[in-house]
C-alpha cells in the first residue's frame, strides 16, 4: 500500500513577538485531512495565541473559524471539543484537527505572540 504524504505549509517560522500578525492564506481545495501543529521554543514566560481563518473567495475576506477540534482526551459518550484557538505558553508542541466535514477554499493563520519566545505554525494537508 502506498501512503500519501501530506503538503506541509509554514504559516510562521519563528516568530517571536508582534500582535496581529496574519500568515498567507494556503488553498485547501479538496483536503481529505488537515491540522494545524503550533510549537514554542525558549519559552519562559511569554506565550502565543494563534487563530484560524477560513474563506471560500480569499479575494472577499477571511472568517474566524470556530470548530478546531482540541487534542484533548473525552470520554465515548462525549463529543470532540472544539476550540477557536490555540494557546502556547511553555515550550512544545500543540496540534488541532479539522473536522472532515467541513469545506472550504483557503485557510491562514492570525497570532498574537509575546516574548520570550520563538514559535511556529504548520499546516499539514493531505
């Protein structure tokens, strides 16, 4: 069985500080998976807050997306929790799924990052 890479897209290399800062957008166009890996590096006492972005025209605007789906441990009975963002405030790595369900064009990310620090976002489309 031959196994699919997925695209990996760097929406922020090492970013240290600054406040609404906004990354490309990457077309997203027939993506069977995706998520989104945040991580932080030196991190002491700063932290990184990252947000989605989603449109179906990225020449008509950009809409918050709501629906991540959190890298958390739920009970059978319970749903998958879903989240509008991602918040790094100790060195590692954080990561968020999107649900197969929902489409759309294009995506980018928005931060807010406050030093110390050094992060980074990646999307992996497959």
């Amino acid at each position: 069985m031959v196994q699919i890479q997925p695209r990996k897209e760097i929406a922020f290399n090492g970013v240290t500080a600054g406040t609404g800062l906004v990354s490309r957008a990457f077309g997203v166009d027939n993506a069977g998976r995706l998520s989104l890996m945040v991580y932080g590096v030196g991190v002491t006492a700063g932290s990184a807050t990252f947000y989605v972005e989603v449109s179906n025209d990225d020449t008509l605007g950009f809409v918050p997306y709501n629906r991540l789906i959190s890298n958390v441990t739920n009970s059978n009975a319970q749903n998958d929790t879903k989240v509008s963002l991602i918040q790094q405030t100790t060195t590692g790595t954080s990561i968020v799924f999107f649900p197969d369900s929902d489409t759309f064009n294009f995506v980018r990310v928005r931060a807010d990052v406050w030093p110390t620090g050094t992060y980074s976002a990646v999307f992996y489309i497959n």
